[in-house]
C-alpha cells in the first residue's frame, strides 16, 4: 500500500470537519424519520461520503461518519451502504 502523500491536516481543517458534522449529526438525525424531506438520504449520504474524500479525520470524528452512515443505511433501503471507514 502506498503511503498517504497528503500533507498533515492543520487544526482549522479540523475544526471545519467537526463543525460539519455537528450539522450534519442534527440534521440527518431529523431526516431519517422524515418522510416528506425535501432532499433525499442519498444527498445526505454524498454529503458524508465527502467527509470521508476530503480530510484526514480523527479516530473519533471517523466514528461519527460511521455512525450517520449507518442511520442513513438503515432508514432508506434504497442507499447502497459504502465501504466503512476504519
């Protein structure tokens, strides 16, 4: 496996991606049992996915996003599960 080449997230990148999901923890949390939501899980999903693409996340922010896409799995069949972070 080669060696991840990114450079070391600085703490503001950090902070944007615990801000994020603070927002996406309330919304998503709200979402799932909505049924008349005007975006649907799959938009939530991409919008955790890009999480997962974008920042070198901590042991415990890592576990946030597995824990909403799990919510977002389990409350739309439809949702294709995606590979979980580790």
């Amino acid at each position: 496996m080669e060696p991840d080449r990114r450079p070391a997230p600085s703490a503001y990148e950090l902070l944007l991606a615990d801000a994020d999901l603070a927002h996406l923890r309330s919304v998503i949390s709200i979402k799932v049992a909505d049924p008349n939501r005007v975006f649907p899980l799959v938009y939530w999903r991409r919008r955790v996915a890009r999480l997962l693409e974008t920042h070198h996340l901590l042991p415990a922010q890592l576990a946030a996003v597995s824990l909403l896409l799990d919510m977002i799995e389990s409350a739309d069949p439809d949702v294709r599960p995606l590979a979980k972070a580790s």
